[in-house]
C-alpha cells in the first residue's frame, strides 16, 4: 500500500477521527507505519504496527474511564444499569 492508498483507507474508513492530522503528520504517521522507509506498506509492516491492538481490552478501559467520569461510585453506576 503506498501513501495515496493509505490517505484513501483512512478516509474511507473515518479511522483517525478527531485526530485532527495535517498532512505532514499524515506522512510521520506513514513513514512510522514503514520500518524500512520503503516508501510503501506490506502487510507484514501493518501486523508489525498493530498486532499488539486488542480491540476488546481498548474497549474495556473506554468503558471503565467513562464509567469513573459519569458516576459517584459503584452503586450509582449499578442502579443506573
């Protein structure tokens, strides 16, 4: 995948939402992304970045952080459930 093919991923996808990247951050993202400097993406350089993501655990500490922030304590946040 080179450059033009990962802008058009992340803007399909809406996968840096929020982030709020320029375009040069964009390249810097890339170019971490491309541990041989390569110019391009295999599929190898992607599981390299990523495989370490656990979608579930991620989810989990978004839920615990909200649930600290929304509620007093423990049984508030029961009785809300």
């Amino acid at each position: 995948m080179d450059f033009e093919k990962f802008l058009a991923f992340i803007e399909k996808h809406n996968a840096l939402e929020g982030f709020n990247l320029t375009a040069v951050l964009l390249q810097k993202l890339f170019a971490e992304i491309d541990p041989h400097k390569k110019t391009f993406l295999t599929l190898k350089d992607w599981l390299g970045a990523f495989q370490s993501f656990n979608g579930y655990e991620h989810l989990m500490v978004e839920l615990k952080n909200f649930m600290q922030c929304q509620f007093a304590g423990v049984e508030s946040a029961f009785f809300f459930l």
